[in-house]
C-alpha cells in the first residue's frame, strides 16, 4: 500500500508541476525554502507571530475566511509583522465538493474577509489540498495563483515536536521546497525553533512562498 501511495503522489506532483499558476515547488538553483501555515487565525496565532519574530523568519499564512473575520486584528498583525498572508477557502470545505458558483463565492468571501492583496495576483491554498480539474479551472479562471507544497510536515497527526523537527529538517529538506505545517498546535511551535535552526546552519534561507517563486 505505501508503495502504491508513494508511487500516486509522484505522479501527482509531476503533473502539478506542468501546471501554469500551481506553485508546488520552487526554484532550486537558490537556497530557499518556504514555511508555510494553514487553518489559522485562532487562538494560538499571537504565539506564532511571536516565535517568528524571534526567529526572525517570515512565513506564509494560509487562512480561513470565517476565521479571518472574527479575527480581524490578527489580520492585521501577520501583514504587519511581514508575513505573506492568502485565503484557505471560507469554511474549509474541500473544493472538489463545492460547485463552480459556491467555489466563487468561497474565495470572493475569503477574499474580503483578508482584505484583499496589497499587490498582485491573489494567492489560495485548497483545504485539505483537495484539486481536481474542474476546482483548479475555476481557481485558474479567477485570476488564483493555487499554492500547494513540496513537503508534508505532517503534524496534524504527528504530535511529537522531536519527530517533527527530524522530518523537516535538512536531511529531508533541500533548495526550493515549500513545507505544509499548520496553525493552532503547540506541537509545532515546540518544534518550530531546532527546524529553523536546523535549516539555516545548513545553508537554507527561509522566505515566504511569493518570494521563493518570484522572478
């Protein structure tokens, strides 16, 4: 079964990345990776923003609309702070099960709730990374920029910050990579610090993902 899994995924990304506008990994002829974070704003979010300051590394934010609307101050506070910040969908529901017109009126909504861009094309991540061609189109068609990732820190099921730390860090992370973690877990803020380290006594710049794939 692992076998076949591994062997779908592979195939998976190689079409993914022919696709114009889906952004899975980037560039590897620079050394830089992207952290990226999903689900947030919720009640943990200050302690990230504040762990990335610390850190001094931003990240991307990949939020939900009707989260982003009862949070409005935390918002503000990753574009404040210099972080990226797209929509994740209004409500989480998977995109392969929404019809063109709810799939919309999910991103519309998200939209507004983040304010918009401040410049450029609008970026979305699909809950779940739930795509099939016809979400994709319809993203595609809007003007989106679908922003996946490369590597799966999997820490929705792995709680161990030490197992974590290990499986994002240099020996399984390389130029141009684009890391899936999540907001709302103290798991991965306890492992956030040895994989930032990590990463950058190996020669990885960390950035957010609009700068890793930018010209």
């Amino acid at each position: 079964m692992e076998v076949v899994t591994s062997v779908r995924t592979l195939v998976k990304n190689a079409v993914f990345d022919r696709v114009p506008g889906l952004l899975r990994k980037g560039p590897t002829n620079t050394k830089r990776v992207a952290l990226t974070f999903d689900d947030g704003p919720d009640s943990l979010t200050h302690r990230y923003l504040e762990l990335m300051d610390d850190l001094g590394v931003p990240g991307t934010f990949f939020v939900c609309g009707n989260r982003a609307e009862q949070h409005p101050e935390l918002v503000r506070e990753y574009i404040r702070r210099g972080h990226q910040i797209a929509g994740h969908g209004y409500d989480h529901t998977r995109f392969t099960k929404l019809k063109r017109r709810q799939l919309l009126e999910q991103l519309e909504r998200t939209e507004h709730a983040i304010g918009g861009q401040v410049s450029g094309r609008p970026w979305v991540r699909p809950p779940h990374g739930s795509l099939d061609a016809a979400s994709l189109i319809s993203m595609r068609a809007a003007g989106y920029i679908v922003a996946m990732w490369s590597v799966d820190s999997c820490d929705y099921v792995d709680k161990d910050p030490v197992s974590l730390a290990e499986r994002c860090g240099p020996k399984f992370i390389g130029a141009g990579d684009v890391i899936l973690f999540h907001e709302g877990q103290d798991w991965t803020l306890d492992a956030l610090p040895a994989i930032v380290t990590s990463l950058q006594a190996s020669g990885l710049e960390l950035v957010t993902m609009h700068d890793l794939f930018a010209d």
